[in-house]
C-alpha cells in the first residue's frame, strides 16, 4: 500500500509545530529566569547601598555591578531566543497552514470528480432510459 505524500509532509508539519511549540516554552522559561536574575542583581545593589557598612559596600560596588550588567545582557539575549523562537512558530503554524491548504483543495477537486463521474452515470443512465422508450420498450 503507497502512503500519500501528503499526509507524510502533513504529519511532517505537525511534528515540526510541536516541536517549535516546545522550543519555545523552554526559551520563555530561560527568559522568565534571566528576567529573574537580572531583578535579583538589581535588587541587591538596592539592599546593598541600605546596608550599615559604605566600606563594604564601596568594595562590593564593582562587583555588584558587574552581575547586575551580566544578569541584563542575559535577560536581554533570553529576550532576543524568545522572539526567534515565536517567529520560528510562527513559521512552523504557516508551513502547516499550507500543506492543510493543499489537502483541503485536493480533496475538494476530487469530491467535484467523484460529483462529475455520478453525474455522466446518471445521464448515461437517463439516455438509455430515453432510447429504451423511444424504441417502443424493446431491449436490443
């Protein structure tokens, strides 16, 4: 039995979506923790400069800022794999979209085929009744 390419490409399709689906569940999650770091830098410079101790925290400052920055360009990267991965679903849905495209017109020119074929039967049909009455009722 010969399998449809096109229900191949289909399934095809829809694997392709579920995975971009996946992927982007797994960058949102990465970004969602970058955002998280990045306000947890941000909150201990905060919580830092209220601290009792300025030698302290002159000494902690550089270092402080350092991870607040790192923790930022991080978040804004997890930002960045987020969009790529929404546009890659997006992408992916499309993809999908065409091929259901294809089969819906596929099936509907052979529904209007099997319509055509029913259609010249009854003629035939019809035509044959025709001639069978026109001869007075005599089979050949």
């Amino acid at each position: 039995m010969s399998r449809d390419p096109l229900a191949t490409l289909a399934r095809l399709r829809r694997l392709a979506v579920s995975e971009a689906r996946r992927d982007l569940a797994e960058a949102l999650a990465a970004e969602e923790a970058a955002r998280r770091s990045a306000e947890a830098a941000e909150a201990a410079l905060v919580s830092e400069a209220a601290s009792a101790d300025p030698g302290a925290y002159a000494a902690w400052l550089p270092r402080g800022l350092a991870e607040a920055r790192a923790a930022a360009a991080r978040a804004e990267a997890a930002a960045r794999a987020a969009a790529r991965q929404r546009q890659a679903l997006a992408e992916a849905r499309a993809a999908e979209r065409a091929v259901e495209i294809v089969a819906e017109r596929r099936a509907a020119e052979a529904a209007r085929a099997a319509e055509r074929r029913a259609q010249l039967l009854l003629d035939d049909a019809a035509q044959s009744v025709r001639r069978f009455r026109s001869e007075g009722g005599r089979r050949r």
